[in-house]
C-alpha cells in the first residue's frame, strides 16, 4: 500500500490526458561546509593572507592543504602558545579601534599594497650600466688579489661600488624598468624614491624585519617633491615606493655591469 501510494504521489496524469508532468525530484543530501579558524604560518599566494595572520577559511582548504603543507595551524589556544601570539578573539577591542580595524579591513589600497609587497617579495629589479673601465679592484694598485700578494698587474673590476661611465641611476629610470620588467605601471600620483646609500640585500635575508625599518628610516617625499638621489656605483640598493592611500613598499634594485 505504501508503495502504490508513493507511486501515485509521484507521477500524476493532466486534465483530459493531455500532458504527463514529470516525476518528482527527489532531494539530494547536500553537505554544508563549515569553517575553521587557523594561524598562518607562511604567506598565501596573491596576497590571501601573510605569516601571523588569524584567518577564518573553509575546513577542506584547512584539512586538505593549509594544515598538511605547514602553512598554517588550527587556531587553538595550544597553538597560539606554540607560536608566542595572543588570540585576537581574546583581546577586548575598544569602539575606536574596532572601527579602525574595520576601515583597515575594507581599505581597497591597503589590499592593492598588499599585493604588491606579496609580488616583490622575492624579486629584484636589475638595471645594467657601462662603468669606468679606469677602475680596479682593491686599492687601486692593480693587483688582482693572487695568493702571493704580488699580482699578476691587470686591471679587476669589483661589483659594489664600482663607478658608472657614463651615466647614473635615476627614479625615472627605476620607473622605466618597473614597467618593461616587472609589469608595475604606476600611477601619475605614486612615487619611487631610492636609498641613498648602498645596502646588501642579504641583510633582508638574515632579518626579516630589515627591510621595514630601512623604509621607515627614509625621509618622507614632500607633496610635489621627486626624489633626487642619484646612483653612480654598482651595487644593491632598495627602494620606497609610495603608493595611493599613503602606503609604501620596498623593491630590491640591483645596479649591474653591462
């Protein structure tokens, strides 16, 4: 009885005979997904999250990729100790920083600079020069440095601080290769402004934090002001650039032997 019953509930006939609607469909379980708050242990590509950040995401990413490829973990109180962080969630904000971290979170330039540091992160911008071909290495008698002290008398270029000839490194040359090397169009109102001073990039290797306080050791740019420091040595430098919405990121520059 019960089966005629369900058959009759799902297939019914038209006025007259004249259409045959279809069968009932059917639900299909759908299983809601839920998610998971993590810790993140490494940067995310295109900028979806950074090292230290507390992130809600989807418990399969976690489960499937985050969690196995060490690049985050679960965001337990366990965790936070492991990693020497204080919860968010625990932290009582108060309404003015509430909403500043609110308007930090909608700010679409702070996103855009984000994304930016994520890109360069790893790159260096090369801009090769002739140098003078006067110059040797060490102190300028013309030994080569051979294990004898002696020297075999031929002139040796150096790499850092070797002068360029002729010409020099400018901020309108570092926004040139910006664009033709590493797709960066800056707009008319964002600026590039160089180090005065040679700095060794390996520093940004052994102190993550390096690169920071060297951008925030350079003087800020007036309105209208260009940044004037030229560059007239081979060697690795590191550049400011400012961008819409008042916020800044480093690039590695390299100046080169052509």
């Amino acid at each position: 009885m019960i089966r005629q019953a369900s058959s009759i509930i799902k297939r019914t006939v038209g006025v007259n005979n004249i259409t045959s609607p279809a069968t009932l469909t059917v639900p299909v379980p759908v299983r809601c997904a839920h998610n998971v708050r993590v810790i993140l242990t490494s940067d995310l590509p295109d900028g979806r999250g950074y090292s230290g950040d507390v992130q809600d995401v989807k418990a399969g990413y976690a489960r499937n990729y985050l969690i196995p490829q060490k690049k985050a973990l679960y965001a337990t109180p366990q965790n936070f100790i492991r990693v020497d962080m204080v919860d968010p969630n625990t932290v009582k904000e108060t309404a003015e920083e509430k909403a500043k971290r609110l308007s930090m979170e909608s700010d679409e330039d702070l996103k855009a600079a984000d994304k930016l540091k994520y890109y360069l992160r790893n790159k260096t911008l090369k801009i090769w020069r002739m140098v003078d071909m006067n110059i040797v290495s060490g102190d300028g008698s013309g030994n080569d440095g051979d294990a004898d002290g002696k020297g075999s008398g031929s002139p040796r270029l150096t790499g850092s601080g070797v002068p360029i000839h002729p010409g020099k490194v400018i901020q309108s040359n570092v926004r040139s290769k910006l664009s033709k090397q590493l797709l960066i169009d800056l707009d008319k109102s964002e600026k590039v402004q160089i180090h005065p001073v040679a700095i060794p990039h390996v520093n940004f290797e052994l102190d993550p934090n390096a690169m920071d306080k060297a951008l925030e050791d350079m003087a800020d740019l007036e309105e209208g002001e260009n940044c004037d420091v030229e560059i007239k040595t081979l060697g690795e430098y590191l550049c400011k650039i400012h961008l819409t919405g008042g916020y800044h990121v480093g690039l590695r520059l390299q100046v080169t032997k052509r």
